[in-house]
C-alpha cells in the first residue's frame, strides 16, 4: 500500500479523489463536476430542512404558554435590564469587574437576539411540506 505519514497518521494514496468520485457516479469531472451539479444538493436541502425545522420549533415552544413565560423571563433578565452596574454599589469595584460584566452582558444579549431571530424566521416558514413562504 502506498501513501503518506501525516501528522493524522497514514494516508493511503488509493484510491484516488477521482476513483471516489467515479463510484459515486460523478464521472471524469471530478471537483468541477461536482460544483453546480445536483450533487451537493441532498445536502443542502437535508441541512436547510433541519434549520427550518428548529426555527418551527421555537415557534411552537415560545408561542405555548409556558414558553412565553420563559421568553418574558429571559428578556426581562437580559435585555430590559439596565446597560450597567454601579462602581459605587459595590457590584463592581473595579474597571475588570466592570468589563468581566460587560462581556457576560453582550453574551447574554447575543443569545436572546438569537432566539428573537429564529421565532421571527420561523414564523415565517410554510408548513412542513409546503413550499410557498409567509410574507
């Protein structure tokens, strides 16, 4: 067997790239075949299927009672707080506290923009099956 040591360990050198891409069907046009060719598209479409079907989820989770509780919890924690802390408070005596609470803040924030987002996309998306987009 011939190949190569990597730091992965051995990489065979059979077969090749192309010899791969022939059993798979794609014949002699190797990499340029495959861009632009139905090939990638099963996958393309399995990974949108799967983002559209979290985006339902969200909307089916936050639009339950519970969830909307959740969500009213999660942006009162986050967003709706005040932007800062006091230094005379003592929550945070010193510009490193106040930053270290800045970044958790952003991160906070990032996540429940998140969320927003994907009940906003999803509330938008036709039924499983359906193809024609809410406007």
């Amino acid at each position: 067997m011939t190949g190569k040591m990597t730091p992965q360990g051995f990489m065979p050198a059979e077969p090749s790239i192309e010899a791969l891409l022939d059993k798979m069907g794609l014949g002699k046009g190797g990499w340029d075949q495959m861009n632009g060719s139905a090939a990638g598209k099963p996958v393309e479409e399995a990974r949108i299927s799967a983002t559209e079907d979290l985006k339902r989820n969200y909307v089916q989770f936050f639009n339950s009672p519970a969830g909307r509780k959740v969500l009213e919890d999660i942006v009162e924690q986050t967003l709706r707080r005040a932007p800062g802390i006091s230094l005379t408070s003592g929550q945070a005596a010193t510009l490193e506290m106040q930053t270290a609470f800045m970044l958790e803040r952003m991160g906070q924030n990032g996540i429940v923009t998140y969320i927003l987002k994907m009940i906003h996309d999803g509330a938008k998306l036709p039924a499983p099956g359906s193809r024609k987009r809410k406007s």
